[in-house]
C-alpha cells in the first residue's frame, strides 16, 4: 500500500472548496476586453435615450459614420460569436452578423432582442459600464478552468515555502528514459520535484463538483502510476482534493491501493518526504 494514512481518513479531511474572495472574477481580462471595444461603445451611447423613430434615423447615421460599431451588438446579449444561428422574426434561420450588415438589419437586431426597450427607458447611461457587468458575467464561465490553477498556485507556493526543487509543466520528452514507457505519449506534468536520489513526477487538481471527469482521471493516473513502477529514482504523485470526490468515492478509492495520494490536510507528510530527499 503506497498510502499510510487509511482511505476514510483521507476521505474525511477533503475541502470544501480552494478559492479565496479573488477567485471569482479576473478583473484584468474584463477591464482588457472593454477597453478594446470602448471606441465601438462610445459609437452606441449615440443610441440611448432614443424611442423606436429617432433610433432607427440614430442607426441610419451611426452606419454611415461607423458602421463597425454594431458589430460587438451581440455582446450586449452576452453573445461573443456572432456567426451563431438564430430564428429571425419569420422563423428563419440567421446568423446575427447578416443582421448587422444594413441599418434596417441593426434595427430589427434591436427590435427583436428587446434592446430597444433598454436603450430607450434612459436607465442605462453609458454602455461602457453595462458591458463591463456583462464581461463580468461571462468571466464566471472560466471559473472551471480557474479552479484548477488555483490549486497549481497554492501548491507551487507550498512548495517554494518548502525550498523544494522544482519546475512546472515539465513533459516526459525531456527524460530519456522516460521516452521508451510513455512513447508517443507527450504528456506534461503539473511540478517535477528533484530531490538528490528521486524526482517526483506531480499532478494535482481540485474538484468542488462530481462527474465522469473525477472517475476518467482517477482511471487515467492508475495507469500513469503504472510507468514509473519500474523506475527506482522517479516516482508519480498525485496531489488531489474537493469534496467532488465524495461522488466518485469508489473509483478514488480504486487509485488510492495504487497511486501515491495526498491532498491539502496531509501534504505536509509528501513535503517532509521530499525535504529528506533533498
């Protein structure tokens, strides 16, 4: 058994979550992303406060003058794709670009999306604020893969504070004998630790949420676990937490007979293991 703590232990102590307050929004990417459309939304302010006669002599004008700001309209859906499919008025297929090619198109856009009646009640004074609430929307769309770089910070700091050896996203090409196990396999790992006699090949994700993804995995580092058996100075380790697991117990269970496994609570015992090897 490569694990000394029992599995219902390492059960019991999973976290409910690794995300702190600064998590949940990049603020970054949501004031980039206005920022590059800002010229094309201080064209559209053009628009505000109009009723549907005076927008639709607006659009006629703004067309003529820029007509390239109507094409970020489908943000203001919190659509980014333009090019995806819609039923028009008549029940037809379109794209929402075609509309966007003749002020009467912008028109019906507007019409039809119900941004008329938000463009004209007066509430929303600068479209450059309302997109920044939509990008903010959508960034909770890369929350997932956030996640998960979450837990590749925390552990990359845990283990500078730990004055380990380390690199991140190492792949097996640049071990030689490596190549002949994994062959074509160019896969890269999360950390390699390098102690005097060992390297410690890691991989660590977190999982708030269950799902065929926890159990392809869990089945996909049993066989990982499996190349390095026959190498004595490399040894796979996965680093692993989330109460998602608590839904795909049994094939974590399955991995912890043969994978070397810790998670947040008892990282410490792999960091004293890998101190005394350095």
């Amino acid at each position: 058994m490569k694990n000394t703590l029992n599995f219902e232990s390492f059960i019991k102590s999973l976290k409910p979550t690794n995300r702190n307050l600064n998590f949940y929004v990049d603020w970054d990417k949501c004031l980039k992303n206005c920022d590059r459309i800002s010229i094309s939304l201080n064209h559209l302010n053009f628009l505000l406060g109009k009723d549907s006669v005076k927008i639709k002599e607006a659009i006629i004008t703004l067309f003529d003058e820029y007509k390239k700001a109507f094409e970020i309209l489908p943000l203001l859906l919190a659509v980014r794709n333009s090019k995806g499919i819609v039923l028009d008025k008549l029940g037809s297929e379109s794209s929402m670009q075609e509309y966007l090619k003749s002020p009467q198109g912008v028109y019906d856009f507007i019409c039809e999306s119900r941004l008329l009646e938000i463009f004209a009640d007066k509430k929303i004074k600068d479209l450059n604020d309302f997109v920044f609430g939509i990008e903010v929307g959508l960034d909770s769309n890369a929350r997932k893969n956030r996640s998960g770089k979450a837990m590749e910070s925390l552990i990359a700091k845990i283990f500078k504070e730990s004055n380990l050896y380390f690199k991140e996203q190492i792949g097996v090409k640049e071990f030689e004998d490596l190549r002949e196990s994994f062959g074509d396999d160019i896969k890269k790992f999360d950390f390699v630790i390098f102690g005097k006699n060992k390297q410690y090949f890691i991989e660590c994700n977190f999982y708030t949420g269950g799902g065929s993804k926890l159990n392809e995995t869990a089945r996909a580092y049993i066989e990982l676990a499996q190349k390095f058996e026959n190498f004595k100075d490399k040894q796979f380790v996965w680093i692993t937490d989330g109460q998602g697991w608590l839904n795909a117990k049994n094939k974590l269970q399955e991995a912890y007979k043969s994978v070397e496994i810790y998670n947040l609570s008892n990282i410490s015992d792999f960091i004293q293991k890998a101190q005394n090897d350095c």
